[in-house]
C-alpha cells in the first residue's frame, strides 16, 4: 500500500500570486497521484499538473491566484494495485491590499543569467517579513533539492542558490519562494542558461625542427587547445606512430633515439570540431673526414709551410693545424680559423724535428685530423753563448778553458772560438782568438804572468757564429783560485736571496769572499765563508734590490771577482699602515675615509691597493664590514649604505701582491642626522575638558630617530565627517625630553584628528597615526569653598555653584587627601548640597581639598584649598621596636613611627629608655633617627628597652619594652664572618675560629626560613640551589647559645646570568701545543675592568681527569688567587711549578672574537705556556666588573660543559680534552660585617687591599668589609 514521503502543506497566498502543492509518495508498484478540488478531479487553465519520479511525484501549480474562487481544500490521491491513501492541504488567498503585518517581501528576487559550463552559477535571493521567512526554489515549477547533488546544488544562508560546476541540465527558470507563518509569496521567475565553449583545435606550441648527430637522440613537444581538448597524435608519412586507443588530451611528446637519417614528423590534432597538421624535420648532420695528402713543401730555420686536400664534398667551415716536436710527449699546439689548403706555421726553433697534422670543421665540430707529417726546421747560427764557461791555470802562462755546449745551438756545432784580452774594454774584434773543433775544453799558452786576462767564447755552426759568453776573468798566478762561474742569484723571500755558482775543480780554495751591497750606492759588507757551491744571505729588506761580487781565496792569494749581478728581495706584506686616516661624514648614511700610504720604507713592495673596515659602534648590526679592491691610485674613498647617526669605527690597511699589512688605529666617526624614520610610538589622547586634549607618546624606536630629537610637532585638525575641515594646526614643542603636551582653544563636542612627528635638526620625520578625539561638552566653571576647622577633629566645608553655569548643574564632587598621602577620598552630592563636615582628621597633618561642579559632560573646574590641623602631642607609641644587633657592649634597636593617625604632628625626635634589669636607674638616649646603637653596655647583660616619640607639643608614650641580653665575651665562638664568593645559585661564606674555642656544638648559618648545621670546627661553607640576581641574608650562630643566639650577619645578592655563552673550540685538534676557541660575546651594561682566561689542567692517567672543577660552583678560589698571582713571576718558576695547578693564561682589556692557547706569548704578566699532550684541560672566562668604590666579589655564570678531543695533528696514545665555561666576575658593595675593634681593623685593611688592580694583591682577597662602628648583627625577618 503506498506511504507519503512529501504531503501538501497549507498556504496563504496573494491574489494574482502563485501557489504550489508537492505531494509525493512511494509503494510497490510506484503509485500514481491524482489531485481533488471539492471532490472533483482539478481542472483549469490556471490549474497544472507537473509530474516527477515516474508519477509517483506530483506538484499542483495553480497561477494566477484568485480569491474565494480558488480557496479551498485541496486533496491528493496515491494510488497502486494494492490500495489508496489521501491527504489534503487548504489554500488561502488575500487581497494585496489586506496582507497582515509580517507578510513576507521578496526584496531582490533571482535576475537572467548565463553561465559557462562547468563555472560556478549563483540565484541570488533576498527576503523579509515577521517572523524572518524562508527561503526555498522551484527550478521548472519543480521543488529544487538539494540533497541529491552530493553539495553540488547548496543553499547559502543568504538565501541565494549556488550551483558549482554547473551542468547543461541546471538551465531553467527558477523562483525563489519566501514562507513564514503569515503567507507564501513567489519571486518573479528568472532564466538561468548554461552555454558550453567551442573552439576549434590549433596549436600552442608547434612542433620544432631540429638537427642532429648521427645516432642522436630529441624530443618532440607538441601542444595543442581547443574547446572541447582536443586530441593529439605522431605521424611518420603515413604511419601513425602514436596509437588510437592511447592518446593524449592536449599535449604529445615524441622520443626519437639513435636517429641515423633526416625524416619528417607530423603532428595531429583532433577533436569534433576539426583536424590540424603541423610538420617538423630532423636532420641529421655528419662531422667532416681528415684532411688528405697533407705534404711539407718549404722549410726554413724557424717556419715550415703545410699543403693538404679537403678531404670533404660538403663545405669546411676552416681548417685547425696541430703541431709539436717529435722529441716531446703531451699535447699538440694548435693554429686555429685557417681558411686555405696552405698554410705557414712559424715561430719554430732552428734544426729541430716536428710532426705536423691537419683537421677539418664544419658547424657540426672537429672531424678526426689527417695523418702525421714530419719535419726539420734548417740550421742557424747558435742563439746562446756555451754554457758554465770556467778557466784556470795550468801554469804561470797556461791556462785551460771548459765549457759546455750552448743551450740553443740551432745546428750542428762545427767548433768553439776563444776569445782573450788584458783589456776587456777593446772591441771583441781586437781580441786575441783561438779556435778549436767541437771539444769542450783547449789550453791557451805564452800568456804574461801575474796578469788578469778576460776570456769570452762563442760557438758556431755552418751559418755562423753565435753570440758570445758572458767574461771571466783568470789571474795568471798560479795557485790562485780561478774566477766562480756561473755566479746567479734568487730571491729566495723578502728577506732572504740564494748565491749558487760553480765551484772550480782541482783548486785548492779554503775560503770564499762575498761583497754585497743594497742599490747603487749602499754600504758595502764583507762576508767570508767556508768552500761550498751556494750561500744564502739572510735578514734583507723586503722588495730591495741588493748586488753581489764573489771571489775564491786560497792558500797563495784571492782570485779574480765575479762580475758584479744582481737580485731583488721578494715583496712582503707592509709593515705599517696608511698614515693620516680621516674620517668625514657626508651624509647620513655615507662616511668619506681619506689616508696617505705607508712610508716608503714600510711598504715592503708595490701598493697593489687598499681595504678599508668598517663596524658599528652602536645598533643591533655589530658585523665588521670590509671593502676590498681599492685600487692603488686612491687615497679616499666613500662608504655607503651606513646606518643613519651611528657611531662607526674605521680602520684603513694597505696591500702588496702578498697581502695586507696591519690596520691604522681605528677612527671614530658618525654619520650625519636624518629626520626620524619612525613616529613617535604610543601616541594616546585624551580630553582634559570641553576645550582642551592631552597628547602623550614615546620616544620614536631608538634605532629609526636618526639623530637627536630636538622636539615634536602635534599637528591637529577638525574632522566633520570623518573629512578634515580648514588648515592644520601644528604645535611645535621645543623639549626633546617632552612626552606629552595640552592643546587648548579648542571647541567643544567637536572632533579632532592629532598626529606627533619628531624633528631632528634635519627636520621632522615620520607622522604617527591619527588619533581621532572628541572634545565634551562645556563644563562647568569654578564652584566657590570655605573651609572651617574645629577642635574636634572635623572640618566643615560650605559652597556656592559657579559664577558661569554651563548647562545644567548635577551637583557637587569632593575630593581630599593628606598631603604625604596619595589615595584621594571622593564624595559626591546633589546639585541642592551646599555644606559637608568631614570627621576624623588628624591633628598636626596638612590636608588639601578639592570642588567641582558638575553637568552632563562631566566635573568642571576645580576649586582647591588646603588646611592644617593643630599639633598635639603623639597619641601612639612607635611600633615594631626591634633589636637588630649585638655584640658585647652594644645593642642595635630599631622602630617604626607611630600609626599615622596617632602621630599628631610631625616627629621631631625619638627618646629610648633602657636600663639593667638588675638595676632601677633608667638611662635615655635621644636620637631623630628610627634606629640607635646603644653603646657602653656591660657583657652577657639583659637590657630592658622602651621608646617614645615627640612632637612640638610634646612626647608621647612609652612602647611595651624589649628585652635584650649582650654577647658574652668569653662565648665569641667565631669572627671575621664573611662572603669569600658570590655565583648565580650558590654563595661562599667563610669565617674563622679562634684557637680557645674548642666546643663540638655545631654552628648554624640561617637564610630565608631555611638553616643548615656545620661542624664546629669548620671555617667554610658552600650554600647551593639559590636563586640568581636575588637578596640574601646570611646568620652565622652557635647552636647552643640561648638570648643573643644571632651571632653574626652578611647580606649579598647573587650573580644574574649575564654571559650566554660559552667558549666554542674552533677547530678539532690541537697543534704544536695550541689550540684556538672562539670566544663568547659579552652583553653587559656592566662595565667591564679586565677578563681572564683561566685554565685548569688535569692528569689523564686518573680514572676521571677532568672530575676538578667541573663546574664554576666548584671552583676552588684560594687556587684561583694563587694561579692570578703567579702572572708576575719569572717564565722560568712558572715552568718550574706545579703543572697541575690551575694558571691564568691571559689578561685581557677585550675580550677578542678568538684566543689561541698556548700561544707561547706575554698577556699583561701572564705566560700562555704551551698546553701539554698528556693532560686534559678546562677553560673558563673570567670577566673582572667594577661597581663604584666597593670591595671585590665574583659573579660566575655558569654554562653547560661542552668537550672537545685534541690531538697533535692525528692519533695519539691519549687525547687531551678542553673543555669550556664561561666564568664571570664582579665587584659588589659589602654587607655587615662583625663589629669588634679587631675585626674592624682587619677589614680596613681588606677594603684599601681591595682597591689595588695589582693581580699579587688580589691573592689575599678575602672580601671583608669594615663593619659598622659599635654595630652588631641583624637579626633575620
């Protein structure tokens, strides 16, 4: 039997209006329905039935709405084979006219539109009415749903319909359908069509053509659109390459591999709406064959001239000739772009064989080259003398003659001609000649004795001869050395130039002779040294040039002297900067450096050019910076993009080919103002009254303020309608210090928009955003007030309303206060209130009091007056009477003043009554302070102790006394009670014990609510686990002492963390005994006196090497002390010394970016000795601080351990670690300390020791300082 889904609900329409019924139901077999009016099957023309899912749906459209004739019930029918069911729904309709309030409105109805398939379409619809109606479509007088288009179809909370990826099935006309509860009303209908694009198919990217190399491979890329895509396949003629089941939409790519031959490659596109062809070609290109019958046909002593065939039918680009001697391996010369078949390559060397080869080039590359073709050049005249040409006696009138053959002979050597003469000048014509075959060697004789001959020889070959060697001279004396030959010099470095020469044979030399000398006229030297073929002269000058002469001595006399040669000493690196460096800002974000070079002397060389480094002083960018490359001709230079009003250091260095020499001292300039970058920050405004605003801000981002502030501009302006109405104001506001200002005149109720700018003398920068601020209304003006005062306590207040009364009086605000009070008492009262008595004031205090009137825009002007009671004497006793002290004749007593209200006055001095508790006689002391020490007292006495206040009428009472018993002398059980060391979480607190104190009781030292027991023969503790930058106070007492248990008391406050970083070792082996760590940067306000850099060794062959001093908390001082003190003894007893005691390694001023251990060098007193292979070592920096003219104390900031292994360069039997900590130190003002005269002197001598920055005198540090004279200890609160 069929069951509804959808029944028909009832309505309310309008005449001439639209109204639906949907009914729809589901059964098996899918009923049918039918619609009833009265009975009566429906039928009109205004009547229509629409149909949907199969039948089983069904709406009743019935349009235009008539009233009465279409009001009814309206009945719909499911029927099938198995039964029927019913259901009704009734129609009202109303006349335009008679609509009930709330009937809803369709205010922006659905408009034509159309649409691109697969877009997004949106039906847009709005409604209104009581209740809020809601909204629903009909698409095709057909209910839309939206449920069955998987979000497809969706509705907004606007109303509206979106209709994503829209479909040819969603073009329609649609009606938007507003219901409440008041009636239904129709939108007018609206088509929506969805058109879908045709393009036909063309190509985005065409295939290519292409040239290839044999065996090649490419890719063709073809692309092509259209609407629809179209299809795209590969054709080779009529092959397709690319098949039908398997192509792409759009876009094919062609892979073609080992191609051997030139083809065409055709690409189609296909869709319904056409078919295009594009064609590529590939080429396939060959590279050229060798050159044949390449063939010599001329040669002389240095050219040889090459003929060849082309070897190729298709056209050469040019020819490429290779050639090299046939007596060397490696790789060929070449003579590239050679247009013709012959060509003459030059530049040979005489009488040498070559082998020459030929290749062909075409666009494509090099062909493989021809077959090899020898040569040999001809023969010419040797170009070179002989070489290592040496002469000596035989006899008093025989010498012989050696040499070697020339190193360039150019032929056949035919023989060797010798030339000899007294007198060198003579033109070599004019010589004596002798000439010999090929041998290398021949003996001249009938020579005059005890004569200096010159001797040159020359070779020749069938062209000629060649030049000439250089003269030797030879004494004839026999058994005098002959002259060394061959005499060269190299400069070995800038310091250093090698001698070599040949050493004659057969001679008898015991000492050599060399005289130098530096330039053409320098101081000549002398230096003998023993028989040998080479001699370095040492401890030159860099880039000079030096001369030499060598002469061989023996037994009978010195030989002839060489010729005098020459060499210059290699450049170096200058030993000295440019001088003159200056410093001119030209803008603000340019500064010009100019200089003069190094002294002539100090520049070790040639200025190749100059760098200049730059760094900011100030700023968060602290990089140094560096130029380089300015050329040597420049002795200025401008360096740009700098950051405006910022104080920069400036350093200039020279540079030869070798490299930079050192830095000039750095200068300090800064760049010019600007005007501010950025606005004042936190511009606030506020209304002061109905004609006048307060403008406050802050100072601009200190790094965009670009200069000194000057002052600020406060511009202001009236708005009406948010739109500035007349000229700016500006209120210039000339206090650079000023943060806020009133500008007053104004109107009221109006509003204003205010912007500040800060000025530089540059001008005024960046505008802050507006503020906009609405003045009040007018307020009222000043009230009038008397003011009368009574004995008891109370002050009666009258007033009258203000002369000028703006608006409407609301009535009265009262405000006073006690003037050394800040919290003000406010009443208000009614606009019929004239007078007010305020009770209970104080006697003796002044008060102010304050009036206003007050309308709707708020409290005016202020009427102020003050009063003062009359004085009487103190009604309260002071409070919180202590005792904060003690020793064995004094007592230390403070107070608080009385309570406020029962001072009376002001209290001019305090009077404190004691006395023995054993005696009746009462002893004062008068003080005007809230504390005393009371002197003079007996030991291990009980003290009774009151105190009173006064006032100029008098005193007041007496507070309930204390009671207070001194130390008694013979229980002193410790003294010197002190800090020897503060850290960030730990304090180091020592004291000592005298030698008649021999009592086991425990001490117990108590700080903020906590204590800890020590043995009572120890004379130090170490208290942990605090917290950094944080007050402490520290009691040192004997546990077993009853009244004035408290003994002794130090105040200190821990270390904040201040060093974030730690030591970081820069490379990862030690060398040589060094090792290099980089250093943590230091951020501190603090100003720094001195850093250490402390080292602590330790022994590897324990089972835990580096378990001392693990930590800056372990840390022991004593041996830190000793290690500082040791910076001024000899290197030789620092050697001597323990080597496992910890040492300063370096004093420095600043801290530097890296510092290398033993490095061997001095630092301010202390050897950096070399670190040894065999321990492991910690390192620690150690910052000294100063704070004003305190006694010393350390600050360590501890980091966590990192470790590095070191080693000498590789494996090792055992491997040294370091390991780093930052350690910090400081200089902070002392607490008590015991007040016996002893002891107050040996602070004394603590506190002037602590002054001295002598590293001995810091070893007897014990960080005491002088206690307060007749003071004793603090008791702990």
């Amino acid at each position: 039997k069929p069951t509804f889904m959808k029944a028909p609900e009832d309505q309310i329409g309008i005449s001439g209006g639209v109204a639906s019924f949907v009914c729809q139901a589901t059964g098996e077999p899918k009923p049918r329905i039918t619609w009833m009016k009265k009975g009566k099957k429906v039928s009109s023309q205004r009547f229509e039935v629409i149909e949907f899912d199969d039948g089983s749906g069904s709406v009743l459209r019935i349009q235009p709405l008539r009233v009465h004739r279409d009001e009814a019930i309206y009945e719909c029918t499911a029927t099938n084979s198995v039964g029927e069911i019913n259901t009704s729904a009734k129609l009202t309709v109303l006349e335009e006219d008679h609509l009930p309030a709330g009937f809803p409105t369709i205010d922006m109805g659905p408009q034509l539109k159309v649409v691109e398939k697969a877009r997004t379409a949106t039906m847009l619809c709005a409604a209104s009415g009581n209740p809020d109606p809601e909204i629903s479509w009909f698409k095709d007088f057909l209910p839309v749903d939206t449920t069955t288009s998987n979000g497809r179809i969706k509705q907004l909370r606007s109303g509206a319909l979106q209709i994503e990826n829209s479909e040819e099935s969603d073009q329609g006309k649609y009606e938007c359908v507003a219901t409440n509860s008041a009636g239904t009303r129709y939108s007018a209908p609206a088509n929506l069509y969805v058109r879908v694009r045709r393009v036909a198919p063309r190509f985005s990217i065409p295939p290519s053509n292409h040239e290839v190399m044999p065996g090649g491979s490419v890719n063709l890329t073809c692309v092509a659109v259209g609407a629809p895509m179209p299809y795209v396949k590969w054709m080779a003629g009529v092959e397709e390459l690319t098949k039908e089941d398997e192509m792409p939409v759009g876009r094919n790519v062609l892979e073609l591999n080992n191609i051997v031959q030139s083809a065409n490659y055709t690409c189609v596109a296909i869709s319904s709406l056409g078919m295009i062809e594009a064609t590529a070609q590939i080429t396939v290109k060959a590279l050229p064959k060798p050159p044949t019958e390449p063939l010599v046909t001329e040669t002389t002593a240095t050219s040889v001239t090459l003929t060849w065939d082309s070897g190729n039918s298709d056209p050469i680009s040019y020819y490429v000739i290779q050639y090299k001697p046939k007596s060397l391996e490696g790789q060929f010369q070449e003579v590239d772009g050679v247009a013709t078949t012959r060509y003459s390559i030059g530049g040979l060397s005489p009488f040498s064989e070559y082998e020459f080869r030929v290749i062909a080039v075409n666009n494509i590359g090099r062909g493989p080259p021809s077959e090899l073709v020898e040569a040999r050049t001809g023969e010419q005249a040797p170009s070179s003398p002989p070489l290592k040409v040496q002469a000596r006696m035989l006899s008093a009138s025989t010498m012989l003659v050696q040499w070697e053959q020339p190193e360039e002979p150019n032929g056949q050597i035919r023989g060797y001609r010798v030339y000899y003469t007294t007198d060198p000048h003579l033109p070599l014509s004019m010589w004596q000649k002798h000439n010999t075959d090929d041998s290398h060697l021949t003996t001249v004789g009938s020579l005059i004795t005890g004569t200096t001959y010159s001797i040159r020889v020359l070779a020749f070959t069938s062209v000629g001869d060649g030049p000439p060697s250089d003269i030797i001279q030879v004494k004839t004396q026999q058994g005098v050395p002959a002259q060394p030959a061959d005499f060269q010099a190299e400069a070995e470095s800038d310091t250093r130039i090698l001698l070599t020469w040949l050493p004659a044979s057969q001679e008898r030399i015991t000492k050599y002779e060399l005289l130098y000398w530096e330039g053409e006229d320098g101081a000549q030297q002398k230096v003998e040294f023993d028989p040998t073929s080479s001699y370095a002269v040492e401890g030159l000058k860099p880039d000079t040039l030096y001369k030499f002469r060598l002469g061989a001595r023996s037994e009978l006399g010195v030989g002839v002297y060489t010729p005098t040669i020459e060499a210059r000493t290699a450049q170096s690196t200058p030993s000295a900067p440019p001088q003159e460096v200056e410093c001119v800002s030209t803008s603000s974000t340019t500064i010009r450096v100019s200089w003069v070079p190094p002294p002539a002397q100090s520049r070790n060389g040639v200025i190749t050019q100059y760098s200049i480094a730059y760094q900011a002083v100030e700023g968060d960018d602290n990089t140094k910076h560096v130029v380089d490359g300015i050329g040597r001709e420049y002795s200025s230079w401008e360096i740009k993009d700098l950051e405006k009003w910022t104080e920069y250091k400036v350093w200039v260095r020279a540079h030869t080919d070798v490299g930079p020499g050192p830095e000039s001292i750095p200068v300090h300039v800064r760049t010019d103002e600007d005007v501010p970058s950025a606005p004042p920050r936190k511009v606030e405004v506020e209304s002061v009254n109905s004609t006048a605003i307060r403008v406050s801000w802050k100072l601009p981002i200190s790094n965009k303020q670009h200069g000194q502030i000057r002052g600020y501009q406060v511009t202001y302006v009236k708005l009406e309608n948010n739109e500035p109405q007349g000229q700016p104001v500006i209120k210039d506001v000339m206090l650079s210090e000023a943060q806020e200002t009133v500008i007053g005149g104004l109107l009221p109720e109006t509003t204003y928009s205010v912007t500040v700018a800060a000025y530089t003398t540059k001008g005024d920068g960046a505008r802050s955003k507006p503020k906009v601020i609405t003045t009040t209304g007018a307020v009222p003006g000043k009230p009038t007030m008397m003011i009368s005062t009574t004995a008891m306590n109370t002050a009666l207040i009258q007033w009258h309303p203000p002369k000028e009364m703006v608006g409407e009086l609301l009535g009265y605000r009262l405000q006073y206060r006690r003037l050394d009070e800040e919290k003000m008492n406010t009443i208000d009262f009614g606009k019929r209130d004239h007078h007010y008595t305020v009770t209970n004031l104080h006697k003796g205090a002044t008060y102010l009091f304050k009036l206003s009137a007050k309308n709707r825009a708020g409290p005016g002007e202020e009427f102020e007056k003050e009063i003062t009671t009359a004085e009487d004497v103190p009604s309260g006793f002071p409070q919180n009477l202590r005792v904060v002290g003690l020793t064995t004749s004094t007592t230390e007593v403070a107070w608080d003043p009385p309570v406020l209200a029962e001072r009376n006055g002001k209290i001019v001095n305090y009077t404190v009554v004691y006395r023995d508790i054993n005696s009746q006689q009462d002893l004062v002391n008068i003080t005007k302070d809230t504390s005393i020490t009371l002197t003079n007292l007996k030991p291990d006495t009980t003290y009774d102790i009151k105190v009173r206040a006064r006032t100029n009428k008098g005193v007041g009472p007496l507070s309930p006394s204390i009671q207070s018993r001194t130390m008694p002398v013979e229980q002193v059980f410790a003294k010197n009670f002190r800090v020897n060391a503060v850290m960030k979480t730990s304090v180091l607190l020592s004291w000592e014990v005298p030698d008649s104190y021999k009592s086991a009781v425990p001490f117990k030292i108590l700080y903020n609510s906590q204590s800890v027991e020590v043995d009572g023969h120890s004379m130090k503790k170490l208290i942990s686990d605090l917290q950094p930058d944080t007050d402490y106070s520290f009691v040192l007492m004997n546990r077993g002492s009853s009244a004035g248990g408290l003994q002794h008391l130090v105040s200190i406050r821990t270390a904040p963390d201040v060093l974030q970083s730690k030591p970081i070792a820069t490379n990862k082996y030690m060398q040589e005994g060094k090792f290099t760590l980089t250093l943590p940067k230091v951020q501190t306000t603090v100003p720094v006196r001195w850093y250490y850099i402390v080292v602590v060794p330790a022994d590897q062959s324990t089972s835990n090497p580096t378990a001392r001093w693990r930590t800056p908390d372990e840390m022991e001082l004593d041996q830190l002390l000793e290690a500082i003190s040791q910076g001024s003894q000899s290197r030789r007893q620092r050697r001597q010394a323990d080597r496992l005691k910890p040492y300063i390694a370096a004093q420095v001023d600043v801290l530097p970016e890296t510092f290398t251990l033993g490095d061997e060098k001095n630092y301010k007193g202390f050897y950096n000795k070399p670190l040894s292979q065999d321990l492991s070592y910690r390192c620690f920096v150690l910052a000294s601080l100063e704070d004003g003219d305190t006694v010393r104390m350390f600050w360590w900031a501890k980091h966590d351990v990192g470790t590095q292994t070191l080693s000498q360069g590789g494996s090792c039997p055992s491997l040294p670690e370091l390991t780093c900590l930052s350690v910090f130190s400081a200089h902070r003002k002392r607490a008590h300390s015991p007040s016996s005269k002893d002891e107050h002197s040996i602070g004394l001598k603590d506190s002037l020791l602590a002054h001295s920055s002598d590293p001995v005198e810091m070893r007897r540090l014990n960080y005491q300082t002088p206690g307060k004279e007749q003071q004793a200890p603090l008791h702990p609160t």
